[in-house]
C-alpha cells in the first residue's frame, strides 16, 4: 500500500498508509476530517549509464563492465547522428573502444 502525505486545516502534516480509492483519513493531531493530500515528491526511474547495474546498488566489477559495454555503443550512435562521425572520433575518441 502506498505511503500519502497529508495536511489538514489546521496546519498539521502527517503521513497514511492505504489503498489508492480510500478516504482520506482524519488529522491524528486534531481529528478534523477537512485534511488535503499532499504531492511531495515523485518516484525517479533511471535509465542507461544513470541506472544501478546490480541488484541493490551494489554492482560487482564485472557488471559495471558489461553495462558500461552495452550503453557506449548507443551513447556513440547517438553523438555521431548528432555531431557527425569526424567530430565525435576527435573530441570523444575513447568511444573507439571495445570495452569486451
């Protein structure tokens, strides 16, 4: 079940645990049923060379290798359709390599 974030019309902040189609519970502080949900903050999903390539955060040597060997390519494809081929093999040159 989702964790919520409310704030009632007092002023009071506290947190809920409940289903999504529930009613909002009242302040635990005061009682007042008139309580707004918050929006804190949103879920982050990482994707490419940002995203953990282990489980947990953690990642073994041999991991971080084999990621970083399949992002490069598409990180290389990307600049050259964008900056050209003699640029990126100028200014970007260890793109070059076979990380194997």
């Amino acid at each position: 079940m989702p964790l919520y974030d409310y704030r009632c019309a007092q002023q009071h902040t506290f947190e809920a645990r409940h289903g999504f189609n529930a009613p909002h519970p009242p302040c635990p502080i005061c009682g007042t049923t008139e309580v707004t949900r918050q929006i804190t903050t949103a879920p982050a999903q990482l994707h490419g060379m940002s995203a953990n390539a282990g489980r947990g955060g953690t990642a073994t040597h041999e991991e971080l290798k084999n990621k970083w060997a399949e992002e490069t390519p598409k990180l290389r494809e990307q600049l050259v359709s964008k900056l050209g081929e003699e640029t990126v093999n100028r200014t970007l040159p260890t793109l070059n390599k076979s990380y194997d």
